[in-house]
C-alpha cells in the first residue's frame, strides 16, 4: 500500500502485517493492479508502473484531489454515488461505459452490540465528522433537554474506532460515510452538516438519500435550530431499526469487496482489460504534468497553491489580531490599572477628607458641648440663687405678713408704713422676677442658639458624611463597574484570543499538513526530475563523446584532405610542366618539319 504521507491509519495497518510505503522507489516488484483514488498519487502510481491495469475511484464532486487522471492503463473508473458519476461523465468527458457506481460500505464485523436498545426518546445525541461544526446541533439540542457531544478533528476529539463510541448514542448527526456508519451501528441518524440539511433517515427515504450517499445533492434544506427541532421530533426508535437492518443487508463490506474483485477480474482479463495505444503513455504523462504542476503564482488547477496563500494570508491575519488583541488587553490592563490607582487615590482624598471634616466636627462639637455645660451650670447657679432668693424673699414676706397680723390693730400710718414696705418688697420681688425670667430667657435663647448651631453643624457633618458615603458609593459602583467591564472584556479577549488562537493552531496545523504533503509529492517530482535529469546526463555525455570522436573523424579528414590536396597540386604542377616540355618539343619537332627556325 503506498501513500504520500503515514499517519496513525498506517501505523494500524503495519502492526496487522500490511507493508505502507511512502516512497514508489521502494517497491521491487510489479503489482498485478494498481487501486487508486486522488490524482497525485495515482499518477505517481501509473507513471512508475506504465503498464499496469488500473482503476481509479472517485469520492467527492468538487474536492480537486478527486479529480481523475487520464491513462491509457485505467480500465475503469469507480464512482461512490450519482455526483461523483456526473462529474467524471459530463465534467471530465470519460466513456459512461468505463464508469462503475459502487457505493460506500461498512465493516460490520468491527461495530460491538449496543448497550442498550434505542430508547423511546432520545437522551443523547452525536455530532460526527462534519457536523461538528454546525452549532445549531447544540442550540437545538439544549433546547430538548437532550445531552450533546461531537466528534472530529474541528471538536477537538478524534477516534480511530469510532464504531466504539456511536452504539452509546441514540441520535446520531452526519453525512456521507458518518452517517452510514452510524446506521449500521443501530442509530437514528439527521442527514446534515454546514452545507445544508437533508432530513432525518427513515426506512421510506433511505435508499433514496443511499444513492446520494447521504451527501452534497441530498443537503436541499438550510440549517436551523427550528428545522432541527422539527427533525429531532420525528424521532422513531422502531422505524431506527428498520433502517438499520437495511443498512446492514445493503452496506456490509463483505458485498464491496466481492464487487471489486469481479471488477478487477474485468480489467484484468476481461472487457474491461485496457488497450494500451502506442505513444499514448507518454502523451498521458505530458497531460498529466500540463494539468497538475503549476505554471503561474495561484495557479487555478492547483486549489491548494490557493488554499496555502490563504492559510498563510489566515495566518498573518491572525498573528495580526493576536498581536492586536494582546495590545488592546495590555492597554485595558494599564488602563485598568490606572482607573483603580486613580479611584483609590480618589477614594483615599474622601476619606482623609471625611476623616478630617468629622474630627472638625468631633472637635466643634465638643467645644459646644463644653459650651453647653457651662450655660447649663450657670442657668443652674442662677436658678439656685433665684430659688434662694425666692426662699428668702417668701421668708421674709412671711415674717413681714406675721408682723403685719400682729399689729393690725396699730394705726393706720404704721399699716400704711408696712403696706408700704410690702409694695417695696413686691416691687423688689417682681424685679427679681423679672430680672430672673429675662435671664432666663437669655440663656434658654443663647442655649437655644447654641443647639441651633449645633444641629446646624450635625446637620452639615451629616450632609457631608452622607455625601461623602453617596461619592464613596458611586466611586466603588464606578470601580466596580469597571472592574466587571475589564472583567467582561478581558475574558472577551481571552475567548477571541483563544479562538484566534485555535484557529491559527488548525490552519497551522492546516498548513503543515499541506506543506507535508507537498514536500512528498515535490519530492515524488524530484526523483522523477532527477531520474530525467540522469537519463538527459547520459544522453548529454554519449552526444558529448559521440561529438568527440566525430570531431577526431573530422580532424583526420581534413589532414588527409589537405595532403590530398597538396599531392593533387603537385601532380597538377607537374603535369603542368611536363604538358610545357612536351608542347615545346612538339613545337620544335613541327618547325624542324616545316623548315622554320627553331627559336632556343
């Protein structure tokens, strides 16, 4: 088995004695067939083994790993539901009879028994693998009573038997191959995730949403918290079980296999065996590299050169916002942190000032008590000596009285003599009294004075107490106030800051993984380039040496062209001389015939 990038699916596969190879160079022999699905990994697969019988299976309708490939050596290509059908015929133009729909299956013998049989009502309820993050599911759920949980990568909780957990569930949330184990497993399953929502699975409907593969053409319906509600309520244990042995009879892995294995028998041996064209490998190879290495910055046939530029771009972005919103919580912090050393500085001012304007009052108030006292003790000396007068005053009256008694029956000037003295001491009796009530009313109006200004400072002490305690009060609501808002707000930041973080972790995590999986198939490409690149090193130096011994062939040549030459100009030099002599000779012997002189 060979696969781009190991994880913990290979690390299972090993230790059950399955050999997993990340590197195509590694495998020695030549495999009877190739099984293959995502695009870069196929093509790694037919161009290392050319001619190979191949099939090549489909599971998505618009995710670009599930874009096929184009070899002469695929002899069919497997389709899991009606869409992935559709795009390879009508998007990617191959022969409908080269197409096979086998839809999805489940291995039963891996799913436990069920604790407990579906309940009447569902208690609890699973959101699993892409439905995780629809938060509808949760308000929904909370909304009937029912206890929610999640499961995928997006929640944060992952399983790698999965079937372990899903018989402890009695309404199961999920699409595709999520929803279809948790059928198998007895569930009540609602067909949805943040695509759409397609309804909850009865025994009526269910080979309708199969053929779909309980996926993207089946999700007509926008998600909300009443639609699920409505859905949660049509909740049916015994119709549950209907549906699960259906899933059961047309699922099981045990029938998928058997299918694949008359399928390979087809292309193996049968109608379905391949032709292989001449030229035509190599003409797939060159479609194969035109449409999957990329040729310009975002280049649109490589989603993931996007995908990573918008990761990163995430990335920046959300350091960004990190880097902001640790900013914004150290200002609010120094803010914070001012605001309470202000309302403290501020608070302690009204203290000391309260403190100070009670022990005014504590010290005024004792002066006027002190005050108080004395008039207090002076009214009462005074009262005292008007009561002693008084006494004495009434003493003497009464002496005055007996000796006016006893001689009554002197003569009248002697009566009127003390009448006299009587209307003196009256007179003097009255003053006295006069004297004494005017004092007193003084001292009651300098007393009362007194407590005026009194009750006037107490009053005062008790407006600025009580506006001291109203400012103190509203200072600690205010302070409060603050507090909780800095509270609300940090804890604000702390979720943003977390979500933030968080998803900068999972478009890290994102992004490592596409850079993983980038850096095998690069390096997949580079031993491809490198093994071109040897083979254009040897062709190089066989034309190079080829190319020397032709320049040495070359060489020889001309040196014997040139000794030609220079022996063909001395035979034509000589033939030239020898042409003269004979002619001269001639000429001589014609002259001597003819008589004419011979000229020497």
């Amino acid at each position: 088995m060979y696969s781009p990038t190991l994880g913990g699916i290979a690390e299972g596969l090993a230790a059950r004695g399955v050999s997993v190879i990340d590197d195509l160079r590694k495998l020695a022999e030549t495999p009877d067939i190739v099984h293959a699905h995502h695009c870069i990994p196929c093509g790694e697969a037919l161009i290392r083994f050319p001619q190979v019988p191949a099939i090549f299976v489909c599971h998505a309708f618009d995710f670009w790993m599930e874009a096929p490939v184009h070899f002469p050596q695929i002899g069919a290509y497997v389709a899991v539901d009606e869409a992935c059908r559709d795009r390879l015929v009508h998007k990617e133009g191959i022969d409908p009879k080269r197409v096979v729909v086998l839809y999805n299956a489940v291995d039963l013998t891996r799913i436990p028994p069920r604790p407990h049989r579906l309940r009447d009502r569902p208690q609890r309820a699973l959101a699993f693998g892409k439905a995780s993050t629809v938060p509808e599911l949760r308000a929904a759920c909370e909304q009937l009573g029912i206890e929610y949980h999640a499961l995928d990568l997006a929640a944060g909780r992952m399983s790698a038997e999965p079937e372990q957990e899903l018989v402890n569930f009695d309404l199961v949330f999920g699409t595709a191959r999520a929803a279809l184990e948790a059928l198998c497993c007895g569930c009540a399953v609602i067909v949805c995730d943040r695509r759409g929502l397609a309804g909850y699975v009865t025994s009526r409907n269910f080979a309708t949403l199969r053929a779909m593969n309980f996926g993207l053409r089946s999700l007509d319906e926008a998600v909300t918290v009443e639609r699920c509600v409505h859905e949660i309520g049509r909740y049916d244990s015994a119709d549950a079980l209907l549906v699960a042995e259906q899933a059961r009879k047309q699922a099981s892995l045990e029938q998928l296999l058997d299918s694949f294995e008359k399928l390979y028998s087809e292309v193996l041996t049968g109608a379905r065996r391949p032709q292989m064209v001449a030229n035509a490998h190599e003409s797939a190879v060159t479609r194969f590299l035109h449409e999957n290495l990329p040729r310009k910055p975002r280049d649109g046939r490589w989603p993931w050169m996007a995908d990573r530029d918008n990761l990163q771009t995430q990335i920046q972005s959300l350091e960004a916002t990190v880097v902001s919103l640790s900013d914004q919580i150290a200002a609010m912090d120094r803010d914070r942190i001012e605001t309470r050393r202000t309302l403290e500085t501020s608070l302690a001012g009204a203290q000391d000032h309260l403190t100070s304007v009670m022990h005014e009052h504590d010290i005024t108030r004792r002066k006027l008590e002190a005050r108080l006292s004395e008039v207090q003790e002076r009214l009462a000396n005074v009262t005292h000596e008007r009561d002693a007068t008084k006494c004495e005053l009434e003493a003497h009256l009464g002496e005055v009285q007996e000796q006016l008694a006893k001689v009554m029956h002197e003569d009248e000037a002697t009566r009127r003599e003390l009448e006299a003295r009587l209307s003196e001491v009256q007179e003097r009796l009255a003053n006295v009294t006069h004297e004494r009530d005017e004092t007193r009313r003084e001292l009651e109006a300098r007393v009362a004075e007194v407590q005026g200004r009194l009750a006037n400072v107490t009053h005062e002490r008790d407006e600025t107490r009580r506006e001291l305690e109203a400012r103190l009060i509203k200072f600690q609501k205010r302070l409060a106030s603050e507090i909780h808002e800095r509270d609300a707000t940090k804890r604000e930041l702390e979720i943003r800051l977390s979500e933030a973080h968080d998803h900068w972790v999972k478009a890290t995590h994102e992004c490592d993984k596409i850079r993983y999986e980038l850096q095998a198939r690069l390096k997949a490409v580079q031993g491809h380039l490198a093994k071109n690149t040897q083979e254009r090193d040897e062709i190089r130096h066989a034309l190079r040496t080829q190319r020397i011994e032709a320049d040495a062939s070359f060489a020889k040549l001309a040196g014997q062209h040139e000794e030609t030459s220079r022996a063909l100009n001395n035979a034509l030099t000589e033939l030239t001389v020898l042409k003269r002599s004979r002619l001269l000779k001639l000429g001589r012997r014609l002259r001597r015939i003819a008589g004419f002189p011979v000229p020497y």
